[in-house]
C-alpha cells in the first residue's frame, strides 16, 4: 500500500513538474517563433503556433534600421563591467567582515543587511545627484558605478568567507604571507563557488536592471538592449515581430551565462547552504 502511494505521489509529482515546465518555456518559445514570422502572421486569430513563412526580415530591420548591435554591446559591458566589480568588492568585504576583528564590525555588517531592504527607488534621487556632480549621467558607468556596492553580494560572501578556517590563515601568516597574499592563496580558493554564484546573481541582475538604466541613460547611442527594445514600439503601430526579435536578442545572452556555468552556481548555492 505504502509502495502504490509512493508511486502514485511520484506521478502526481511528475505531471505537476511538467506542466510548470511547460508554462515557464511557453513564453521563450512564443518570443523566439514570433521573432521569425512576418508582421501580419503575429497578430492572427488564432496564432499561428509556429512560423508558416518563417522570415528573417525582422533581425534584418533590427540590426539596419536601429543600432541593436550597439545597444547588445552596451548591455554585455555593463554586465560584465558590474560583475568584475562587485565580485571583486565583495569577496575582499566579505573576507574583512568574516575573518577580521575590528570596532564596529557587527554595526558594519548590520548597515548591510539593513540597506539590503531598501528598494532602489529610495535612494534614487541622491544617487542622480551624484552621478550629475560626477558628470558622467548619459555614460555606461553611471549605471555601472551605482551598482557596485550591492549589499547583497557583501552579505553572500561573508557567509561563505565563514567557512575558511582560521588556522589555515594563522599558517599563511606564519609562512611570512601578506595579506594579499592570504586572501588569494588561502581564502579564494575556498570561496570560489560563492564567488561564481555571485557572478551570475549579478550579470542577471544588471541585464535585467531596466529601471536604472532608463533613468542613468537617455541618448540613443548609449542605451542597452532592453532599453533600446522599449523605444521601438510606436503608439499606434507596434511591430510585435521586430520586438519579439529584439526580446529573443537580449534572452539569448542571459540563457547562455546560465547554461554554462549552471555546474557552479549550483555548486555555490549548495556549499552555502552547508558551513563548516
């Protein structure tokens, strides 16, 4: 009896799986079969559930009519950008907040996790004003710059940092290491899934920041993919196909840092779910 209701559990379990799979791709797949059909198939009733004439009309008006490979470069470099930094800040503030002694360490620590639960529209205006005194408002760093410093990736690798044990750092010392040193010959290397985690957690997060790149950016030349797709669509005359090609661009980037390195992320999630 208690086998049949196992069983009968994994079946349920199975079918539930599935269709939450299916309804998750569905809109990837109606993005990237509307990127390949013409104006008129995408408005048909009912849809045309795949391509009759499949076209590639839309990527042509995409990549000659507007400067998509641009804003594609635009949105790879602040990501890219972002995450180097934020990695780099972050593991190096994590190993501190973690390993060291200090006064007001916890009071530190706690700003974090506090400013962790500010939304970004708080803190909006001081930061326009900022990026305005700076001078570099309509720049990739003025969304790159305010980006930085995300509490959330000091609170992740801090927590992984918890997991070097501190007598392989006394050993370093002892071996005449300095810091630098120490931190990347002895707490890196136990700290890397984290860090490749944190690495993913914020490319995803920045491609997918609209709205600090639509209030950082504002010239043509200078927006990112997202951006650049919200432009094209007129008031009265919405090229669904052409948008939908724009959408299947700025998915494919996010799909593929994804899939290759899902072994990490998976690695870091799991060793941090786990200390010591």
């Amino acid at each position: 009896m208690k086998k049949s209701n196992f069983s009968l559990f994994n079946v349920v379990t199975n079918v539930v799986l599935l269709i939450l799979t299916v309804l998750f791709i569905f809109p990837f797949y109606w993005i990237l079969t509307g990127a390949f059909k013409a104006q008129p198939d995408t408005i048909k009733i009912p849809p045309q559930w795949w391509p009759a004439n499949p076209t590639m009309i839309n990527f042509e008006k995409l990549i000659v009519q507007n400067p998509a490979l641009q804003w594609l470069w635009n949105s790879v470099f602040i990501s890219v950008a972002t995450m180097l930094l934020v990695c780099i800040t972050a593991s190096l503030a994590g190993y501190v907040l973690a390993k060291k002694r200090f006064y007001g360490q916890k009071l530190l620590f706690s700003i974090f996790i506090a400013a962790m639960a500010l939304p970004k529209q708080v803190v909006l205006v001081p930061l326009v004003r900022i990026v305005n005194f700076m001078g570099i408002h309509d720049t990739l760093a003025a969304v790159i710059l305010p980006l930085v410093g995300w509490p959330f990736g000091v609170f992740l690798m801090k927590q992984f940092s918890e997991n070097i044990p501190t007598e392989l750092l006394e050993s370093a010392k002892i071996d005449g290491c300095g810091e630098v040193r120490t931190f990347w010959s002895v707490a890196f290397p136990i700290v890397k899934p984290g860090f490749a985690a944190l690495a993913i957690f914020t490319f995803i997060n920045t491609w997918n920041d609209y709205f600090m790149q639509l209030v950082m950016l504002s010239s043509r030349q200078n927006l990112t993919i997202s951006l650049g797709v919200a432009t094209m669509q007129a008031e009265m005359s919405t090229n669904y196909g052409l948008i939908m090609a724009g959408a299947f661009l700025a998915a494919v980037p996010i799909v593929a840092v994804f899939l290759i390195f899902q072994k990490s992320f998976t690695q870091g999630i799991t060793m941090g779910a786990v200390k010591g």
